[in-house]
C-alpha cells in the first residue's frame, strides 16, 4: 500500500515549501489524489520524482 500524506505533511518530511508541492500536485508534476479538499501525495512518487526518476502514468521510464 502506497503511503499517502497530505501536502503539509509531505512538505515537513522533505523541506519543500507548501506551495511548491501544490502548485506540484495542481499541474498533475507529482503523483496524488484529491480527497475533499485535500489532496494526498504518493510519498514513494515524490521521492522517485524528486531522484530524476520520472515515470509516465504507466511506469515507464522516462529518463533514459
């Protein structure tokens, strides 16, 4: 199971700023959902995205 966490949340674990990983997750950058009004990043996504792994939606490698 993927593990989720909100904006705030992700943005306490990495460093990133609040609004970098909003802006992220409104252009469709990182991997998340909304749920109400919040919306929940797939931290294993992030953490690939943020190594330069980019993966398309079916998991392809994009980096090579």
């Amino acid at each position: 199971m993927p593990r989720m966490l909100t904006i705030k949340e992700a943005a306490q674990e990495t460093g990133l700023s609040y609004n970098c990983l909003r802006q992220w997750c409104l252009s469709g950058t990182i991997a998340c959902v909304k749920a109400g009004s919040k919306f929940l990043i797939n931290m294993d996504k992030l953490k690939s995205f943020l190594n330069g792994e980019m993966q398309d939606e079916a998991g392809v490698d994009k980096t090579s």
